[in-house]
C-alpha cells in the first residue's frame, strides 16, 4: 500500500484504544522503516518481469467507514483512501516530502509563501482534468466550519489562497510553519463532482473519484472493498489489477484465511510471527517482512502528583524498569527500547541523551537520595510517613499494555514500590481520567509522525483539559526549542532544536518510554518488487508486480 | 379483539419509557460520539471540537436531544448514524438484517429440531445410558466456549480437510455464480456458524423439554390414558407431548427479539456482518441514533413477542383463554 495521507499531516496519531488494536492490525501500510528485512525469494529473471494482472486480497480488522479523505479518521479508511486520492506533496522512501501531484514548490524568502506548480496531465478517474481549482476546492472544505473533519487546524494557518493559473497556486501563512507543507499531502477532492453540495451528504462517500492509482469499484459493508487500477494513472498504470480488501475482524480467523491462501496479505501478530510461521510451507509461499512502527508506549507520571515531583523518583522508577524485559516477554523480542519520543531509527532521534539502564540496585539508592526509605520494614518504601504506592491505569482492549504494566509491577516491587494496575474502557479511561488529570501514572502510547513536531504534547500551555500535556510538563527551554523547530525549514538546524529537546526529555524523564514494536506484515511470495525502506514497504505499490507465469486470478472487468 | 387492541395501546407507553431508560442510561455512558475522533488528537483544537459537537446537536441539553429524537421516531425517521460514514441509521441495519435473521431462524429450527426428541426420550427413559450421553453432550455444548470451537472447526474442516470455507458467508467470486450456485455457496458458509451456534443452545432447551415432559407424564391423565390400554406411543405421543410442548410457545415468545440479535463474538469469529457487530461497535463509538435504533427494534419486537405468546397459548390451550 502506499502510505497513509493522513499521516502527512497528523503529527501523531492516537495509540489509543482504535490503535491498541491497529497494534495487532492487519493493516501493514503504516511508514514503517526497514529493519532486517527477509528479502524476497529470488526467481529467475526470465520468469520475474513484471506484468500486469493478478488481484492481491488484504486482511483488515475493520471496515472503512468513509471514503473521503476529508471525513475519515480511522486507519481502515485512511488506507483505502491512500490508493484513490493523491495530494500535492508525499513522503518517499527516505522519508522526504517530494512532488505528486504538484510538479515543484517554491517556498519565498521570508517563508510565508508556498508556491505549487501543479503536474499537467493529471486525470481525474471519470476523466476530467485535475487543475488548481480543484485544490482551491479541497482547501474550502477544510476550513469551512460546517465540515465535520479532523484535519482542519493546519489548513486554518494559511491566510491566503491565491490560485495564479490552472496549474499554479500560492498559499500564504501567517508566520513560518514548518509542517505546512507535509499538510499539503492531505487527499485532493474532485470540485467538479462536490461542489455546491453538502460534503456528509455526498455519494462520493461510498462511490469516491480521486486522481490515485487505484479507482473505486464496489464496497460490500463489513465484507470487502474492491478496487481497481486506474490505467491512465500520472504515474502509469499500476501492474496489480485489483485490490481486494477483505473485512475479518478475527486475528486469528484472518491467520487461518491466509493458511489456506485466500488471503495475501496481513500483519502478524508477534506471537505468530515467532511461533506459527516458522515452517517450511509457510515460508514457501509467504515472505515475512519486519520493520520498526511509526509508534512508542510509555508509562506517563502525572507531575503534580507529590510523589512524582522529584525528577530523581523518576530517573530511579526508570531505572527500576527492566524495559528488555518487557520487549522480550510482551512482544517476544519483536521491539525495542527506546529513550525519547522520536523512532529509534530515524534521522530526528538523538542517541546521545542520558540514559537510565535497568539496574535495581541503583534505583534503590536513588530513591534513597530522594528520601525514600523502607523505615517501618514492610518492604515498602516510605516518605514523610506515607508509602510508595500508586496505581497505573491503562485502556481496555490492549493486552501488550496490561501485560507490560504486570511487568512494571513486578519490577517495582523488587525496589520497594507498590503498584497497582487498573484496566478501563476506553471512553471512560478519557474523559474520567485522562482529561480529569485524575491518575497518578498512566501507560499510553503515542504514534510517531513523519514531522518531528511535537508542541501539543510538550508545550507548558497544552495542558487544559482535553489537551495532550496531560502529565503536565513545564520546561521554558522546552517551549522555545519546540516553537523554533516548527518555524524553521532547514533540516540540519532543525535537528539541531529537536535534538536539545529530547537532551531535556530524557534527563527529565516526565515519561518512562518504553518501548517501539515492529509492524510485521507477510505477504504472499508470488509478489515480486517489494523493496523494504526507511518508509515501510507500501510507498511503491504500484510498482509491485506478479509475474505471468505466477499471477493466480484473471480479473472479470 | 377488544382485548387485542388494549394490549397494543398498552404497549406504546411502555415502548415509550423504555426509550426513556435507555436514552438516559446511554447518555450517562462516559464520552460521546466526538470523543474517538478528538481526544488525544493533536489536530484537534477548541474551535474544532466545537464546530463537531454542534454539527452532532451534541450542545444541546440530553432531553432536547431525546425529544428532538423521540419526534422524528414517531415519524418512523431513524435518523442519521453519528459515525464517520454519516449514512441513515435504518440503511445501516437493513443490511445487516437479513443475515443475522437467516442464521438466527436456521438455529432456532435445528435446537428445536434437535433438543425436543432428545428431551421426550430422555424424560421417556429417564436415567437410561441415552439420557446420560446425551445429556453429556449437550452440557458440553453448553460449556465450550464458541470462539474456541468455532477456530477448532474451521482448522479441521476449513485449512485440513478443505470442505468449508473458513469464514464470511459468501464466496468472492458470489455474483458471478448462478442462482442455484449462490444458494449453494452461502449453505456452505453457514454450515459452520449454524452448527457452533445451535450446539450452545441444545442444553437448555433440551433439559426444559426434558423437565416439561417428566412433570407431565407424571399427572394423573397420562395413568388414565395408560390405564384405558391405549399404547405407549399413543401415550407419549398424543397425550404427553402436546402438553409438554405449551410452554414452549413462551420460550418461542422469548426468541422473537432474538432473532435480530447477533453474538460478537460469533460474528466477529466468522467474519459475519451482522448486527451483534454493528451494536457492539455503535456502543463503542457512542453513536447515539444507531443504538437507539436498535433497541427501539428489539423493544418492540420483545413487546410482539409476549403478545404472540399470549395470543397462542389462548389459541392452544382452552383452561386460559379470554372470555368476552
């Protein structure tokens, strides 16, 4: 699949409980950076050149819900909206944003101006050409306050929108912005189809025209989604002729699906990557495929909790943690450790901040130096008369959260610390205690965007109700460093910003960050041309192919 | 037919209140419809949240919502699902419907056709090696858990043997096949759900008919009958069962809400898009119309229900018909 629109201009999606199962999700297009990837079976080249034809059936958990990109939020959506729309500017497979459907840009000096040219033979699926109006169109629709959508706050930045010529625009901010442009990778809409019309009251909801490489062809709810290539695609015509996704909402019913080959795609859960895979038949017609996910979990303190004020109490709590431990037990070694909110793998991840490996009996002394003593012989520590004790809370349905908070337990409690675990449902976990502030430590995840921007949840200011600073982080250094890197372009300097931030991150430890898993997607071995990369491996989709003499079904147009 | 009429005007009332209930009940639920797309959603500011509650009504106080509701009920307007897709609640149901009423009444028809001869020849032969088996076998039934069973089945029948398809309820290639093809290819897919699903419910029907007949052929016209000379088969077969069978004419009552009920679990096992998904998952999202809408189904087919029971039993047994 190529990658998720949405993701361009989310900073970070929500691990929350709808993520807690993409966790586990069928759903392998998420950006996902190539770590020991198996490589494709080698075939000889006579038997491999890439030809057009065959169909290629995903297993996915859940139904699309709607199929314009502009009301979506969920990822099944997000993934079906991928292959129809495209949007000016996309990430490739290092990462950087380049042209789609905007030739060029030209960003101006003072960096408030963003100009697009526009690529020419761009069609949309019924035919008609795409022109700027179009993406004058898109970026009403987003910011009109009648639109029900998720994504309107960075379209809200832009002052002016200027359209110059059928194939040229500007748009014009308020003060420099450096994920602008990643926002312009949201899906483009068809004007000629949706304007004067009702955006929630559009057929195009379930009946979509974009200009991707794959144009809509028949939906059946909760069962399958049927797309087909579009063969006057800007980018040429996609050699896989369709695309079917098929609705199981079972994990393990999907896993017995693909035994039994009529399924080609799915992601693996750890537990099936490691134990039910391993046989010669499975590795016969399925290659497996093992990246690092855009996505990290953490166990949050809530600083204005007495016990959590002193930044020693949380280096020792950390130190505590055996975090291997819980890589290797929760996700059976299908992770890793990771010290700061940015990929372990990627270019805004700095390996140099202070790191606190597990070690108890210096997290003992640490405690220690913050008063913390065990003076009453309970085995507990204690403070002022009080015990250390707190409970962690964490949402329902995600059972790699609960079991490596069962884990903290038993590591904290080697130290002297009494925890208890609390498991809720997933609306009350926010609005009673996640908003409320009413927790001590929680253990969340956030997902890692493809933009290093993280002021929403750092920022000193975000911390009102419903906002994301939640555990409510205060660090003027921090507020600075973060407005500087997203008002500034160059990447180098950005870096720079972004790597003093997690220096301060780390030292802090407001979170204990735990952990990053892998996305572990297998597919079926008859496709060929799939090439791992810093992205994931959906970035070049349509480049993926099934050779004749392989190709398994003829496609009844 | 007096009586029939008082009885449905007793029921809007009452259908009335329950729509009460569960509108408050729901509405105390934490969270609501916007919570999924806006909470913990970077994108998300103030101004935003806003402009989706108010495009939602959810600004409003919940008894405005609720007679706001309640109005464009009585017009028969399900009104409009609160999820991302927007569509009418009464679409959304319809297409579910059907599947979910097939399996059901397929179900019905094989616990029924299966626990009744196992329940008279178990009362029959009380404590005999047939009633201990079976009841055996169906206590198992009773126990296992479906998920487990359901996997377990598809293995053997689906992966192993490849008899069965292993889950949805129709092929890929469904619409090309003709029409004798396609009635064929969803009889193979529901050969699974049916089986897994009836063999839970075997047990309690089939100990209820069991109860029911041993009461009955103990009552002293069951020894007339015998003591007349009539055979054994006459006995048990005219004269016992017909008795034994009038209670279940309350539990058939009973199942007509059912019927449009899915289990989560099951659906979820199978990959059935039915209506315990589309609950379960409306529930989740908070999307208020669609949980509305399907109580409001299921109350007032629980309400026929009772009135279909009623009616029949007047209908079957004379001693409790209503004189005018």
């Amino acid at each position: 699949m190529r990658i998720n629109k949405n993701l361009f201009v989310i900073i970070m999606i929500i691990l929350g409980f709808l993520a807690g199962c993409n966790d586990k999700s069928a759903q392998t297009e998420n950006p996902v950076k190539g770590h020991e990837t198996k490589e494709p079976t080698p075939v000889p080249a006579a038997e491999s050149k890439p030809a057009y034809g065959d169909m290629i059936i995903i297993g996915s958990i859940g139904d699309a819900s709607v199929l314009l990109p502009v009301l979506a939020s969920d990822s099944a959506s997000g993934d079906i909206n991928g292959l129809i729309y495209n949007g000016l500017v996309r990430y490739d497979r290092d990462i950087n944003l380049i042209g789609e459907l905007a030739e060029k840009w030209e960003i101006s000096e003072d960096k408030l101006t963003i100009r697009f040219f526009l690529k020419k033979d761009v069609k949309w699926h019924d035919g008609k050409p795409f022109t700027s109006k179009d993406v004058e169109y898109t970026y009403k629709v987003y910011v009109d306050p009648k639109t029900p959508t998720a994504y309107s706050t960075d379209f809200l930045r832009v002052k002016e929108f200027r359209v110059l010529d059928d194939y040229t625009l500007e748009v014009v901010y308020e003060k420099p912005y450096a994920p602008a442009l990643g926002s312009w990778g949201q899906g483009m809409l068809p004007r000629h189809l949706l304007e004067g019309v009702d955006i929630t009251e559009s057929p195009l909801k379930r009946n979509p025209v974009g200009t991707g490489p794959y144009r809509f062809k028949d939906w059946t709810t909760g069962e399958k989604i049927i797309l087909d290539s579009f063969h006057d695609y800007f980018d040429g015509r996609p050699y896989i002729d369709r695309v079917m996704t098929r609705i199981i909402p079972d994990l393990a019913t999907m896993f017995l699906e693909l035994k039994a080959l009529s399924l080609d795609q799915m992601g693996l859960t750890p537990l099936q990557y490691v134990r039910q895979t391993d046989t010669k038949w499975f590795k016969d017609n399925f290659n497996k495929y093992k990246y690092l996910g855009f996505g990290y979990s953490y166990l949050g303190y809530n600083l204005q909790d007495w016990k959590f004020r002193d930044q020693r109490v949380r280096q020792a709590l950390t130190t505590a943690i055996n975090r291997e431990s819980i890589v290797q037990g929760v996700l059976l070694g299908l992770g890793t450790v990771t010290d700061t909110p940015y990929k372990p793998d990627s270019f805004w991840y700095n390996q140099n901040v202070t790191k606190f490996p597990y070690d108890p009996e210096k997290a003992k002394e640490m405690l220690a130096e913050a008063g913390w003593k065990d003076t009453d012989g309970d085995g507990i520590l204690d403070k002022d008369g009080k015990p250390f004790e707190f409970t962690i809370i964490t949402n329902h349905g995600n059972d790699i959260r609960k079991n490596a908070a069962t884990i903290i337990q038993r590591d904290l409690k080697k130290v002297g610390v009494e925890v208890k675990i609390r498991v809720i449902e997933w609306a009350a976990f926010l609005k009673n205690f996640i908003n409320k502030r009413n927790f001590e430590a929680c253990l969340l995840g956030w997902g890692i965007g493809v933009d290093p921007n993280q002021i929403d949840i750092w920022n000193s200011k975000k911390t009102g109700e419903n906002e994301l600073n939640f555990v409510n982080f205060q660090n003027p250094e921090v507020d600075r460093l973060l407005d500087l890197g997203a008002s500034t372009y160059d990447k180098e300097e950005r870096k720079k910003y972004y790597d003093r931030f997690q220096e301060i991150i780390a030292e802090e430890q407001p979170y204990t960050f735990l952990f990053v898993q892998y996305s572990l997607p297998t597919i079926n071995s008859r496709f060929h041309g799939i090439e791992p990369a810093p992205i994931g491996i959906g970035y070049n989709f349509v480049k993926w192919y099934v050779p004749k003499a392989l190709q398994k079904y003829t496609i009844q147009p | 037919m007096r009586f029939l009429i008082k009885r449905i005007a007793l029921m809007i009332p009452t259908l009335i209140g329950i729509t009460i209930i569960s509108f408050a009940v729901m509405k105390m639920a934490p969270g609501d419809p916007t919570s999924l797309m806006t909470d913990l959603n970077p994108n998300m500011n103030e101004e935003a949240v806003k402009r989706i509650r108010a495009h939602y009504g959810l600004d409003q106080p919940w008894h405005v919502q609720y007679i706001k509701w309640l109005g464009n009920m009585v017009a028969l307007d399900f009104g409009k699902s609160f999820a991302a897709d927007n569509r009418p609640v009464l679409d959304k149901i319809s297409e579910r419907i059907p599947i979910t009423i097939l399996i059901n009444i397929l179900s019905l028809i094989l616990i029924f056709s299966v626990s009744i001869p196992i329940g008279v020849f178990s009362a029959v032969k009380q404590d005999s090696l047939f009633d201990r088996v079976s009841s055996l076998i169906v206590f198992i039934g009773f126990a296992v858990p479906t998920f487990w069973l359901a996997l377990l089945l598809m293995i053997l029948f689906g992966v192993k043997l490849d008899w069965l398809p292993i889950s949805g309820f129709r092929s890929l290639n469904y619409s090309y096949l003709t029409p004798l093809g396609q009635i064929l290819d969803i009889s193979k897919h529901l050969v699974l759900p049916i089986f897994v699903s009836a063999f839970g419910g075997l047990a309690g029907m089939s100990r209820y008919m069991r109860s029911n007949m041993l009461e009955v052929i103990r009552q002293d016209y069951i020894t007339t009958a015998r003591a007349k000379g009539l055979d054994e088969r006459t006995v048990i077969f005219k004269h016992a069962l017909r008795n034994a069978l009038l209670p279940l004419i309350t539990i058939l009552g009973l199942s007509v809400p059912g019927l449009i009920g899915g289990s989560v679990i099951f659906e979820t096992i199978f990959a059935i898009p039915g209506m315990g998904q589309l609950f379960y998952q409306s529930v989740m999202m908070r999307d208020y119309p669609t949980i509305m809408g399907i109580l409001v189904i299921g109350a007032a087919l629980t309400l026929f229900g009772n009135l279909l029971a009623d009616l029949l039993y007047s209908w079957a047994d004379p001693r409790i018909r209503v004189s005018d």
